[in-house]
C-alpha cells in the first residue's frame, strides 16, 4: 500500500467502533513499521488512560499506606519516594534483583490470577436491572422465599464479582439480606429454578385429599393429623412444596416449620392438660423408615403412662439402642 493510500484510508474510509485501530497504525510507525504483540500492547498500555487511572487508584490505596506503615516509604501528595536516599548503582541493582525475585516467586504461585482483578466489573447493578430482577423474583428471595416486607433483598451475583461475574442479568437473582451475607462468594449456585409451590404427581402430602386436611398453615408449612397416630393429637408439619427430607428444606421452611410447631405444641396442651412431653422427630431415607418420600416433621405428644419405660426416647428408633 502507498503512503496516499493509507491516509486516504485513514482519513475517510476508516470506520471505528473503538480507537485501536488508528491506535495500532500510530504505535507500527513509532516502531518504524513492526513489532511484536507485546510490543504493541506496551504501546496501547501508555496510551489508555483509563488503566493508568485505575493504577493510580490502586498504587494510592494499597501498597503505599502498606510500606509507609514499615518505614520504606514517604508521600507527599503525588510525590512517593523510598525513605533509603544516595543508594549507589550497586545498591540500586541489588534491590532490583531482590524484587525481581520476590515478583517471580508470586507469580510462579499466582500464574494470571496475580492480574485477575483488573478483569473484574467494579461498577454497580444498574437500577433497571436492579428492578427487572426484583419483579423477575416475584419480589421474593430465591433461595428462601422470604419477601421484601420480612427482609431486605438483594441483587445477588451468581458468579461473584471476584470470580469475574458480570452484571448480566443472566447473572444475577435476588436473594434476601441472611442468604446473601451466608453464601457470601463460596458458592455460585442458580437458586432462579426453586420453585417453592412444587408438587409432585401420586405425593400424598401434594394431594388434594391431604391439602383438604389441613389444621393449621404458617407461611412455607401446613400441619395435618397423622393418619396414623402414635398417641392422641400426633400431628405432622409439612412443607407446601415437594422436598424429599429436611436436608432439603430452606431456612425459610425450616424457620416456619419451627414456629408452627411451637404453636400447635401449646394448642394441644391448652386443649389436653394430660399431656407433659414430646417426640418431635424426622425420618430421612427408606433406611431410616421414610415411607413418603415428602418431608414431614412428626410431633407427638406424651402422656405420663403411656408406655411402661419411656426412657431412650427418640432412641427407640432403633429398639435394641433405647436403653443405654
């Protein structure tokens, strides 16, 4: 290509999303027509401001105060300087060496990653998706079910920003204030399938028949009499949604589940004052007697006499263990 052709491409056929190419031209020039892909990112480098601004930002917040803490260094505004002065040439090799040395060995740990925050977003969720993620969420955490009104939610990151997750929405669900700050960035589970109205088909406890039984409902549970009772007012609370055992169960379901016990426990001795203790107990698994495969906490009230020797209580899950 000629010389006038290539300003004449510049100057009217070269069409620019972003500067890099007149950018890429400017730099072959300053190296007299080649380099390497190193060489020319050194060049880009000197010439994004953004990057020197974001590395004065850093270089200010951390490791300045660090080594003017230890004596290393001075600031005086935009003046840094080491606190060692009249450092001879030798003196000046040897300490380059030394941190020549203490960067190889970092990097040799880190590899990349030493570099990984400068691709993180710093930058907020935008209020509008903010707000299409809330509405999306039905204004509920996804993990819990809690609403707005029980507990601040927020726009969580699936993939935390210090694992490079984006703003996307793609990334982002609305979990309640105590899931947030409990999963924290050790997790990168999608909670935007948890259905918390879930039934299952052939469940007893997702059956009509069942539902139609109901003595007492609190929020995620509902309470029925058992079918079978161990002793008079044997009760069951069950989460609305179809979950195999407690393990599964939500802090939402648990929590409401913990209250609704409570309350149906001094129902029962309101209404019967022979009753002076509890069984409350889970069975998770065929191996531990799970016959419906829908979690269920059973309460069963005790009554002075009703068995010859109660003692091992809840043991007497495995007989032979009761007595110990």
């Amino acid at each position: 290509m000629k010389f006038e052709t290539l300003c004449d491409f510049i100057k009217t056929k070269m069409r620019m999303s972003h500067i890099y190419q007149p950018l890429l031209i400017k730099s072959l020039v300053e190296c007299n027509g080649m380099a390497t892909l190193r060489q020319l990112a050194f060049s880009f480098l000197s010439q994004d401001e953004s990057q020197l601004l974001y590395y004065e930002e850093r270089i200010k917040n951390m490791p300045v105060p660090v080594l003017k803490r230890h004596g290393v260094l001075d600031r005086e505004g935009q003046l840094v300087s080491l606190s060692v002065q009249g450092l001879s040439f030798k003196q000046k090799a040897q300490l380059k060496a030394l941190c020549d040395q203490k960067i190889q060995e970092f990097l040799e740990k880190r590899g990349l990653a030493t570099w990984d925050y400068r691709l993180l977003e710093t930058e907020p969720v935008p209020d509008t998706v903010r707000y299409d993620v809330l509405r999306r969420a039905g204004g509920k955490c996804e993990l819990c079910g809690c609403s707005a009104k029980e507990r601040p939610l927020h726009v969580d990151h699936i993939i935390p920003r210090s694992k490079l997750g984006s703003n996307d929405p793609s990334n982002l669900q609305a979990l309640c204030e105590r899931c947030n700050l409990a999963k924290g960035n050790r997790d990168q589970t999608d909670f935007r399938d948890h259905d918390t109205e879930k039934t299952v088909t052939g469940c007893v406890f997702c059956s009509e028949e069942s539902r139609g039984r109901v003595i007492e409902t609190n929020g995620t549970v509902f309470a029925i009499e058992d079918r079978y009772p161990v002793t008079k007012a044997h009760c069951l609370v069950i989460p609305f949604r179809h979950i195999p055992d407690y393990f599964m169960m939500t802090e939402a379901e648990r929590r409401d589940t913990d209250d609704l016990t409570r309350y149906l426990k001094n129902k029962i001795q309101i209404g019967d004052k022979t009753v002076v203790g509890f069984n409350l107990g889970y069975n998770c698994g065929q191996t531990a007697g799970q016959t419906i495969m829908h979690s269920h906490l059973h309460l069963i009230p005790r009554r002075q006499g009703d068995i010859e020797c109660p003692a091992g209580g809840i043991r007497g899950a495995l007989p032979n263990k009761m007595r110990y």
